[in-house]
C-alpha cells in the first residue's frame, strides 16, 4: 500500500471515529493544519524530480479534498446529533399548569386596541396599517397640508435627517397617512380602521412623544354625515356600556376634512370624579369630518363620484377614561405593579356577544 492510501485509511477512520465537534477538529488540524501529516507531505514535493511532484502532487490535493468532505459530513452529522440531545432535553410539557406569579397580563393599550376592533369589526370594518417612518407626501401634503401652512407647525414633528434620496423623512405625526396609503392601494368601497403609533416631539402630564391612534375611513359612492354620525354613536356606546350615551358635534377644522367636527360625549365631573353618561356635561373624544376633496384627488379618486367620512382619536386618552388611569406617563414606565393593577388577562379576547373586558 502507498504512503498515500495508508494515510487516507487512517484519516478517515479517525473522522468517523470522532464522537464530537472538539475531536473532530483535532483529525483536522492532525491531517490538514499546518504541521500536519498531509501538509507534510506537500512539502516535500519540492526534493522531488517534475513527474515525481506531478503524480504525487494530484494524489496529494485529491487527499485534501477528500479528507476535507468527510469532515464537513461528519460534522453534519455531529451537529444535527447535537441539537436532537438538545432538543430531547429542553422538551417542555406544555399542560402543565401556569406558575401564578409568572402571568402575564395585556397592557390597557393592547386592550383597548382589540375592544376598539371587535366593534368595528362586528360593523364591518378591517384593519389597514402603515409605516412608522413616513414621507412629507403621505403625512402631510396628501392630507391637504400645503407647503408652510401653519397646521403642520402643531404637530411637532420629529424630522430625520436629510436621506440620500433628498426625502425628509419623519416619524408619523397621526394615523392619517394610512388613509391614504390605503385609498392609493385599494379600490372603493373602503371601510377600515387603522390602530397604531404616533410620536410628536412634547412631554407632560397629557403628551408623550409616542402614542396611539386609531383612525377610521369609509368612501364609498353614498356616504354622508349621519353615516358618520350612526357610526361613532354606535361606537361610543359598546365602548362605554352605556347604552343610550348621547353624543354632540361641534364644528372644527383638520386641512383634511370638510367639514370637519369634534365629537363630545355626555358626561359628569361632579366632586372632582368624571363619570361617562347622560349627566348634562361635556367630554371631547375625538375629531371626525367629511374626507376633504383634495384628500380623493391626491389618491386619484373623482370627488364627483365618491365621498367619505374619516375619524381619528387617541387610544391612550379613552383609555384613561374608561379604566380610570390618572397619569398618561404611566402606560409608558413599565411598571409591573402598575401592570399588575390595569392589565387584563391575556387569554380573553374581547367581543362583542363575550364581553368586551373581564
Ligand atoms: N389626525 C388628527 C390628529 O392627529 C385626528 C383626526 C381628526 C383624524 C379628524 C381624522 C379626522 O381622520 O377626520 O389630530
């Protein structure tokens, strides 16, 4: 046998015999690493005559790469070996029962997104989303805001710096862009809510630089204000449980609709508790309007044919009315008494014939 085929023998042996990754490195390194046996051999190609060096020099690289894919199978092998005894031994018993102290609870947020949902989604609406990061166009200019028109100045916006493409790009101001993001992508009949973050560059008891908004948009070829109005009644209603809540609209302004209302909902704030109902007092909610023409042009929609209404408000601020919550900061500290205190069991999703909130 050549000196050729008794090293090959042995190599090999030593490769299948390796039970583990660190053993397998070292018949390497033996055959292969610097002053191994195969690099051994390469350097005494150099004493040898040309057709000496020719033949053995072949045998030798045809050696290399042998030795070389039956270390990369064994160590396949190895490996997958590996995580099966991994994988056997991490095996968790999925029936056991949950330890009390480890459960978790869905923050109020995440609550009052999904209560939020089941109404419109019992009244047909589905759910759009859009990016946190936005463009001038879809946050603003689409939205009727024309270049240096002060309402874009009350939205304190945190601006990035300058991309390479020359965009400013920002962190969405309101919810709003995805409407248009939505009438770009889809055709009418459109029904949608849209849940999701919104950062402005303010803090105090009442703003944080992120929180949460939920819009909504319908355009379809009939739509007007009792629509509008129908809809947010019925909505205010399931989310309060109070079924006869009574709500008022009064006239504002937002660039992207016209006309544009705030809604307020009955309420009373006798001896310093405010009470959600019927009292004779007002509470502002959320503001709402007719989608504004310019809004259906810059999507490509003829405001001849199509109308639509849209609303937007803040999911904290109804949170904080419905569960009681003080202090806005507080959704935000990650506080696990506070979690404890208003979190909601994470199994329970809320719907509208189960309950919205056990
Ligand atoms: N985007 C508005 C804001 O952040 C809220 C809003 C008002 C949304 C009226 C609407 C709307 O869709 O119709 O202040």
């Amino acid at each position: 046998m050549s000196e050729i085929d008794q090293l090959r023998g042995e190599v090999l042996a030593a490769v299948t015999a390796a039970s583990d990754v660190p053993a397998l490195e070292n018949v390497r390194v033996d055959a292969l690493g610097k002053k191994g046996r195969v690099t051994g051999l390469m350097k005494n190609l150099g004493t040898m005559s040309p057709e000496d060096r020719k033949t053995f020099g072949q045998q030798l690289n045809l050696l290399k790469t042998e030795i070389e894919d039956a270390i990369t199978a064994r160590r396949a092998t190895l490996d997958s070996a590996a995580l099966d005894a991994k994988l056997a031994t991490e095996k968790m018993d999925v029936t056991l029962p949950v330890r009390p102290e480890l459960k978790g609870s869905l923050h109020p947020i995440s609550q009052t997104m999904d209560e939020m949902a089941a109404i419109f989604g019992a009244m047909g609406f589905t759910i759009a989303e859009g990016p946190d990061v936005e463009d001038d166009f879809h946050n603003f200019t689409a939205l009727n805001f024309p270049p240096g028109h002060p309402a874009r100045e009350m939205h304190d916006t945190f601006f990035l710096p300058t991309a390479p493409d020359g965009n400013r790009y920002l962190l969405r101001t309101h919810t709003s862009p995805v409407q248009i993001r939505t009438m770009l992508s889809e055709k009418p009949p459109i029904r949608v809510i849209i849940p999701g973050r919104t950062y402005r560059c303010d803090y105090d008891m009442t703003h944080t630089p992120m929180f949460h908004q939920i819009e909504g948009l319908v355009i379809d070829t009939e739509t007007n204000m009792t629509h509008l109005k129908g809809c947010l009644q019925e909505f205010v209603r399931s989310f309060f449980g109070v079924d006869d809540l009574t709500i008022r609209f009064r006239p504002s302004f937002f660039p992207f609709t016209e006309p544009s209302a705030e809604m307020d909902i009955g309420c009373s704030r006798q001896g310093g508790e405010l009470k959600i109902g019927n009292y004779g007092d007002w509470l502002e909610i959320l503001g709402c309007g007719m989608v504004h023409p310019n809004v259906l042009k810059s999507c490509g929609l003829d405001p001849e044919v199509y109308q639509g209404f849209a609303f937007g408000m803040g999911v904290e601020r109804v949170a904080m009315l419905k569960y009681g919550i003080p202090d806005l900061r507080t959704f935000f500290e990650s506080d696990l008494r506070w979690l404890k205190h208003y979190g909601f069991a994470a199994l329970d999703v809320p719907s509208l014939t189960g309950g919205l909130n056990r």
